[in-house]
C-alpha cells in the first residue's frame, strides 16, 4: 500500500503497471491490464489509470 502522493511516475512493465515511489522503489499493479501503447487512441486502460493516479501519462521504457 502506498500514498498517492508517493507516486512520482508510472510505467508499463512486464507483469503488470508499475509506480515509481518516491523512494526509488516500484510498485507493480498486476490488476490491470498492459497492453497496447501509451499512444492508442483511445489509450488502454493501463494508461488512463496510471494518469489518474500519477496526473501525467506514464513513461516508456
């Protein structure tokens, strides 16, 4: 469990969306669903949640 004020970025990883707190440390979210591009139109679902926790479109990596 962490704050959302913790969040400092979001990514898609293998198994699963992960928060990057901020300490460093990451967070993996296996409930959602990763796949399609944070560039679809309209984003997956994946994206739109890690913006509405985040406020910002997650990064690639």
């Amino acid at each position: 469990m962490f704050l959302r004020s913790a969040v400092t970025s979001a990514r898609q990883g293998s198994y699963g969306t992960g928060f990057v707190l901020d300490d460093g440390s990451v967070v993996v979210v296996f409930a959602l669903q990763c796949v399609g591009s944070p560039d679809s139109d309209p984003p997956p679902r994946w994206v739109v949640a890690a913006r509405d926790i985040t406020g910002r479109y997650p990064v690639r990596i």
